[in-house]
C-alpha cells in the first residue's frame, strides 16, 4: 500500500470529517476550531455519533479522554461504547456529553497542592483543535485535564492559553502594517527527537537502566564517538527495520515523520518531523514517545529516552525548531530577499530577542530536569546559559541599524567544491553553532536545550507567552504614534541596544564565555534544576504570565512545587538503586574475583614461594582499596537518603549538594573496579555490550 493511501488513517482528520458529517454539523464545528465559536450539545451529538461509526469501522472497541498531566506522560482511561438494551443485549453509542466531557479521578495525579487528596474530582474536556485518533483499537480524544476549580492539572491548557495569547499580540503588530486579512497567528514547532535503541536482554540486566532510565555505573569502551562513524553513517538492518515500521504507524496517526538517521554516539539515533501547529506538535511528540517504545519492544529493543543514558558519549535531546505563521501561511521569521529593508521581519525578529532577554530565566526553568542537568554543557549539548546566535549577517544588520548606519551586505559567494561537475552553490548567510542554546537558523528559532523526555508544551508555553508579552509592549507603544515609520525605527534601533547582551555567535563552551555572559553580561547561569527553579515564581514572571492568562500565581506555585518534587523523587530513585546494585552486585562480584586471586596467589607461593605474583598481589591490593571506598561510601550515601528533609526547595537543594556528589564517587569508584575485574565476575552489561550489540 502506498504511502498517501494510509497516512493518517487511523485519524479522524479535516477529510473524514468533511465525508461523514453534514455540511451543517462540519461548518458549525470549523467555526468552533477556527473561530473560538461555542459548540452546542446537537453538534456534538452529531459528531460524536459521526465518530464512534467511523472508529467502529476500524476496529475500535473504547473511547478514552487522551490527557497529558503533570507526570511528564500521558494518561487514558478506557469507556467501551456499549450501552445495554431493553432485550438484554448490547448496542454502540457514544454521546456528545461524553466526547466534551471526561471525569478521570484528580487526585492520583501530581497537583502541586491545588488538590487535597480528598478532593478527587476533577475534569477532562475535548480539545477540537487536534484531532481524534485511534490507537490500540481505542478511540483518543485529545482533551484538556482541569480540577474542580477551573484549575489546569495538564501542560495542554496552558500551552493552549499561550497560544492565544501570542495570536491576540500577533494580530496588533499585523494591523499596524496594514494587514487586516490574517485572522489568526499560530506558533509552528517541528521538534527533532534524539533516542538511543539498544537490547532489551542487555537492558533486563541492569538494574539501573530498569530503574531510572540511564546507567548509574560503567566505565567507558575502548571505542566511543572519537571517531565520529557513526553519525549519519549507514543505518543497520536491525535499526532500519526499526525505523520502517515507526514510520508506518506514525504515518497511520497522521504524525509528519520525515528524517531520521544515526546520531553522533554509538547505538543513537534521531527522529525529525515536519513543522506543524504548536499544540498538535505537542500531541504529535508525546505520541511519538510512545510508540517508539512500543515498537522497540516488538524488536527485541529498547528505546532510551532519557537525557544521559550513557557516560562519555552524548546525551539525548529534542531540538525545538519555533516559528509565527499566519492563517494565509506568511512564516513572520522569514527574512525574505532583503532582511534589512523588511521592517515587519526585523519588528518579530527583535521581539523574540527582547523577550528571550527579559525571560532568559523562565526558558531555563521549562527544561529544568535531574536528567537534563546532566546533559547540558557538552558533548553537542548547549551551557546553561542562555544566549541567542543569529550569524553574522543578521548580527552586522542590528548593528547598522543601531548605530544608524549603512548596510553593505555582500553578495552570496559560491561555493566551489574544485571539480566541475560538482555544481556550485550559494553558501549561506550564517554558519550554524551546536554550542547555542537558542540558533536563528534561516526563518525560524531552534532552541536546542529541551531534554529528550521532556513534553515540548513547556518550553513552547514560555517561549510562547514571552514573545507575545514583548509583542505587547511594542502594540502599546506604536499604536498610539503619530509617524509610524519613524516610531518602528527608533523601537527597533532601542531594542537591539537595550538586549544585545543575549546575543552571542561565539563558542558556548568557552569558560571566558562563563565570565563575560554572567559578569559583563548580567546574565543568568542556572545550571541545575534547583538553581533554575528559584526564580519561577519571581514578581515579573508570576506577572507576565497572569497577565496574559496562561497560569495563575496559583497554577504556577503548583508547577514549583510538582517540578522539585520531581527532581527529588528522581534523584532519590537513583540513590536507591546504586545502593542496591552495589552492595547486591558490584561488591559481592569484585570480592569473588579478590578470593579467586588470592587462592591462586597462595597456590602458587606453596609451589614456588621466590614468585613475586605482582599481577595477582597488585590487583586485590587496590580492588581492596576500591572495595573499601566503596562500602565506606555508600553508607554514606545510604546516610544521606535517610537524613533528606526539610521543604520542598531545601531538599532539591540537599539531593543535589549532598546526594549526587556521593553519587559521583561511588560512580568513580565502581568505574574503576570495573576495569579491573575480570569480565566474567562483572555482574551485568558493560558499555561495550550496550552501546555496540544492536
């Protein structure tokens, strides 16, 4: 079957819509998508029947409310669609009060103290903007998830809240250029999904990965990523036939599912999508998560998602790729031919710098995890700090206009690859740079530090909110102007001098770039979640966002509280299990290897007592020195589990002053052991298993 044949049919899509609705019902409900229209009970009747009929049809037995809570993943309770009849048996119906309304229990799911626990009721409702699907023979309306109170519990009502909010500023700047026919602006995001896929018998044997997603302990293989053969390198047959049946099923869910290819480490890869609406690439990726696991596993595979699965090599994680898009499909953060004579490209442009400037702190805040802290800052991965690269054109142009100078652009310059029949072509405008955590590249932004298990809502809700609160700032203050022209030079001009200080083309990595970005520069380094979690419920960013209706003080106290209970929790289960593999494991293992050693050491001094024996008497000389660090070690790190408490923000602080840096030996420690011990006594998979089986 081809491709188009398929694609999305397992969606109840704009097509199905338009074939089994009336043109009544499908109009009336368009008006409620595009319009913010409200949707009468007959309409959703119409529809809901409409929808079961099509979901029977391909199979589906349930209805769920597709939900995403505070969890980091999504959630589902499944309804059949049968209902009793009089004569005793069983008829399919679905109503439209149970397609707008789910009541899934709240008070299992993280609420950040909005919820007593014995307050349990809370609300699904259905979000028509992205469409209904069906997957494991279940019917998946994508809804939004709220407490009794109005409260969201989810990532999708605020992202929502945001998107609105960016579209009402979008729409004043338009205006004021002119253009009264785009009716609505909507955020485009196209998020590259970085994973590794290894065995699922090698992953079965270590607890660590079973436990927390990356591996706790093990040294490093003789052969990393020094050689960089396996990026973009040829793809193999197990990970191609991997990859052929992820497409398929993305396919039959709609999902853009584009690129994909080997990334820089051994055994990881990368999974890219066609740019969509910010809120359906949101779902998109959350089910993309999903089903690469479950594919994985019909492969005999695992798919890690965590941020650092693996020491030495890099870690995992999801470039998002934003832009502005207008109704008529005009990308706002396109140059065009003439960047600098585009006033309407170069207002947007500087709106995004001003508001990554003004609210550095909240985009570092939305991928603040345990497991990101310990992928950012290297290995491709970009510092903590945020900056903004836009090459050196676009650099050159804020330049000119801010010093109120000409602009002489140089002509694009081909490229000439030395052999004529290689064609030429124009080089482009700016480089790229792997180190920047926020890259202009070409006609959109790619804000590189999201982790690769994190939802995208949360960085498109900030990023979102930020440009459209900047958008605010310059509406208010251009429409009330009497020479338009003149007013647009002088904000633009002001902009670039007030927010400079953000924009960086040079190497992240660089420690002189540490002192010049937090000591000359003013700007923020958090590099660990806690340090980045302080400032959430800062004035100007509990204002800025109530400002605009995306969170309340309230719902944004409950992610401050959600988000470090996460990272404690996380930290937590990871000290756990390193105890428990190394005192179950990795001492008991290192002890058999000691004892064999010693037996053949006293074997042979009977037999020939002038035998120095320096392997046998050096090696259980420091695996005894190793062993004893370790044990003294870890009860401490047991000690220190024990002792945690205090609030909320004091025991994130104490995970990460006091638990991870034991961790941190215990893991140098153990590394070493390994090495030192004989293969055969190592109680589970090394990196070289791991990383080059599959």
């Amino acid at each position: 079957m081809k491709i188009p044949d398929y694609f999305g049919s397992m969606v109840f899509d704009d097509r199905v819509m338009r074939s089994v609705l009336s043109s009544d019902i499908y109009h009336s409900l368009k008006r409620t998508i595009n319009q913010n229209a409200t949707l009468n009970i007959e309409v959703a009747n119409a529809v809901a029947d409409a929808m079961k009929k099509w979901a029977v049809e391909n199979g589906a037995t349930h209805f769920t409310h597709w939900f995403q809570p505070l969890t980091g993943i999504t959630a589902e309770k499944h309804d059949s669609f049968i209902t009793r009849a009089p004569d005793g048996r069983v008829i399919m119906e679905f109503s439209g009060k149970e397609l707008i309304q789910g009541e899934p229990d709240a008070s299992s799911f993280p609420s950040g103290g909005l919820r007593a626990t014995f307050e349990a009721r809370g609300y699904t409702a259905w979000d028509p903007t992205s469409y209904a699907f069906i997957k494991d023979n279940t019917l998946c309306i994508p809804t939004a998830f709220c407490s009794y109170g109005g409260e969201a519990l989810d990532k999708k009502t605020p992202l929502l809240r945001s998107m609105e909010a960016l579209n009402r500023q979008a729409l004043r700047i338009l205006k004021l250029f002119g253009n009264t026919e785009v009716k609505c602006v909507h955020p485009c995001v196209g998020p590259e999904q970085e994973y590794f896929l290894i065995d699922k018998k090698l992953y079965d044997e270590r607890m660590d990965l079973r436990f927390t997603g990356r591996t706790l302990i093990g040294a490093k293989a003789p052969k990393g990523q020094e050689m960089s053969d396996h990026y973009a390198g040829t793809i193999k047959p197990r990970v191609a036939a991997y990859m052929a049946e992820l497409d398929e099923e993305l396919w039959k869910l709609g999902i853009f599912a584009k690129t994909e290819h080997n990334e820089t480490a051994p055994s990881q890869h990368e999974l890219a999508p066609i740019y969509t609406t910010c809120n359906i690439a949101a779902d998109h990726n959350q089910l993309t998560m999903e089903i690469m696991q479950k594919v994985a596993a019909r492969h005999g595979l695992v798919c890690l998602l965590h941020e650092k699965p693996f020491e030495g090599v890099n870690g995992s994680g999801k470039h998002n790729n934003w832009s502005m898009q207008t109704d008529n499909g005009t990308n706002l953060l396109s140059p065009g031919k003439t960047p600098y004579e585009n006033a309407q490209f170069l207002l947007f442009l500087c709106a995004v710098i001003q508001a990554v400037d003004d609210y550095q702190e909240l985009l570092r805040i939305s991928v603040a995890t345990a497991g990101n802290d310990l992928r950012l800052g290297g290995h491709e991965a970009p510092p903590a700090i945020i900056s903004i690269f836009l090459g050196d054109e676009l650099t050159e142009i804020l330049n000119a206009i801010e010093t109120d100078t000409p602009y002489c652009g140089a002509e694009k310059e081909l490229i000439k690859l030395g052999a004529h029949v290689l064609p030429r072509f124009p080089r482009d405008t700016t480089d790229r740079n792997r180190t920047s955590p926020f890259a202009f590249t070409g006609n959109k932004f790619e804000f590189r530090m999201l982790g690769s298990s994190n939802s995208i809502a949360c960085a498109n809700i900030m990023l979102n909110s930020a440009v459209a609160d900047t958008l605010r700032i310059f509406a208010d203050e251009l429409e009330g102007c009497t020479d338009f022209e003149s007013a647009l030079h002088e904000l633009i001009r002001k902009t670039i001098h007030e927010h400079k200080r953000i924009i960086f083309n040079g190497n992240g990595y660089d420690d002189a770039w540490v002192r010049e970005a937090t000591e000359k520069r003013g700007l923020a380094n958090l590099p660990t979640t806690p340090d980045a979690f302080a400032h959430l419920c800062d004035e100007k960013n509990v204002a800025m966002l109530a400002r605009h209706k995306v969170f309340s003080e309230t719902e944004l106290r409950s992610r401050y509280e959600i988000n470090l209970n996460r990272y404690c929790a996380a930290v937590n289960t990871e000290a756990q299990t390193m105890s428990a593999m190394l005192r179950r494991q990795v001492l008991p293992a290192v002890e058999g290897y000691v004892s064999e050693l010693s037996s053949a050491f006293a074997a042979r001094k009977a037999v020939l007592p002038e035998l120095k024996c320096s392997y046998e008497t050096k090696t259980v000389l420091r695996l005894t020195e190793l062993t004893d660090g370790i044990y003294e070690n870890v009860e401490k790190l047991d000690r220190a589990i024990s002792e945690q408490c205090g609030g909320t923000f004091e025991c994130a602080c104490y995970m990460r002053d006091k638990v991870l840096p034991l961790m941190n030996t215990l893991r140098t420690l153990c590394d070493e052991a390994e090495t030192v011990t004989a293969e055969k006594y190592w109680p589970f998979p090394t990196y070289e298993k791991l990383l080059f089986s599959v």
